[in-house]
C-alpha cells in the first residue's frame, strides 16, 4: 500500500517528467496531445459540416416552396376564365364564328 501512495504521489508532483526515462514519457505524452488535437479538430469539422447541411436543408425547403408557389401562380394564368378576363380589359371579344383554315397552294 505504501508503494502504490508513493506512486500516486510521485505522479502528482510530476516526477515521472523529470526522472532517467522522462525522454520516453514525453514521447507518448507528445504523441497523446497529437492525437487529441487532431479528434479535437475533426470534431469541430463534423459539427461545421452538420450546421452547414441543415442550413442547406432549410434553403432548400424555402425554394421548394418559391417553387410550389410560382407554378400556382402560372397555372392560375394559364387557365381560360382568366384569359378571357384580360382579353376583355383590352378589348378583345370571342369569335361568333369558328376559324376558317388557310390553304395556300404554291405552283411552280
């Protein structure tokens, strides 16, 4: 027991950097600070990612609903009332008569 408080104790008080094998404690201490710089990094990537797609996402839900909204709008122009409505405004009245087809004959 007395061997496991001196080891604590060694270890809070840093001696572990300081004694003959401190070189390769280093070593593994450097290599672990790498390490977690590079999860750290990689994190902050994947949350950037994740915000930027659910950006995307809802600009993508706004233009879909432009989208929906447009294609009402030229459907509700497109439709007969409304041409006949506008025709009207301008002056234009419906054919009494149906159209007659033009056939030209060209001789040579």
């Amino acid at each position: 027991m007395l061997k496991v408080k001196k080891g604590v104790y060694d270890f809070l008080r840093g001696s572990f950097l300081t004694d003959e094998s401190a070189f390769k404690n280093w070593r593994i201490i450097i290599y672990i600070v790498v390490l977690l710089l590079l999860m750290i990094t990689s994190a902050h990537r994947a949350d950037k990612k994740v915000i930027q797609i659910s950006e995307l996402n809802k600009k993508k839900r706004e233009l879909r609903a432009e989208y929906v909204d447009t294609g009402t709008i030229l459907m509700r122009m497109k439709m007969e009332s409304n041409i006949k409505e506008k025709a009207k405004e301008r002056g234009l009245k419906s054919l009494q008569s149906p159209p007659q087809k033009i056939k030209v004959i060209i001789k040579e």
